[in-house]
C-alpha cells in the first residue's frame, strides 16, 4: 500500500479494497440499522485508524456497532435530556454535524 493515511478523499488500492471486503466478512451479518455505519468509506476509517490492520479494526468497529446498540445514539433527543441541561451537564454547542443536526456535549462534571 502506497499511501497508509488513505482519509477517503483518494480512491482505494486493490490491496485496501481487499482489507475492506476481509473486514466486512468478518463482520457477518448484520441487523440493517448496523449497515448504514459499515459502508466502504467506514471501514475504511476503521481500518486507517488501525494502520491497515484488519485484525485490529475488525474489533474496533464491533466494539463501535456493540455501543451504538446497546446506547442507540440515533434516538436521542432533546427532550430526553433537557432535565440534564438543567443541571449544566448537557448544553448545546454552537456546532451542527454534517447534516445539519445541534452537536449536544455532556460534561457530568460540571453539574451545578
């Protein structure tokens, strides 16, 4: 592999692309709600992180798609936690996500 910082905006090698596919069939199945997270470009990420090590990212991302089950982050909102903005745990940042979504941060620290 030429380029191991590969960040998406250059096209696979035939060498990732093989890593890719060994990371999706390690995966197994999935429930459809994991898929969206494990698209190309995904594992992809996965696997920079990990330096190319298919071993490595395969258990990252299952740690990833574990948490997202059981936390379902997809689902929260606002008034589910606005009782902990009260309190100065949660407040809104002045940022959005790529979708345009209010980026909530949660410091349990700083409870007033």
């Amino acid at each position: 592999m030429s380029d191991s910082n590969n960040s998406g905006t250059q096209p696979l090698t035939e060498e990732q692309q093989v890593k890719v596919s060994e990371v999706r069939r390690s995966l197994g199945k999935l429930p459809d709600k994991l898929l969206l997270y494990c698209s190309e470009a995904s594992i992809a990420r996965y696997l920079v992180a990990r330096n190319w090590n298919v071993k490595k990212a395969t258990k990252m991302l299952k740690e990833t798609l574990k948490w997202r089950l059981e936390y379902k982050p997809e689902e929260i909102r606002w008034e589910d936690v606005a009782k902990e903005a009260e309190t100065g745990k949660i407040y809104r940042s002045n940022y959005v996500d790529r979708y345009g979504r209010t980026i909530l941060v949660m410091r349990p620290g700083c409870q007033v």
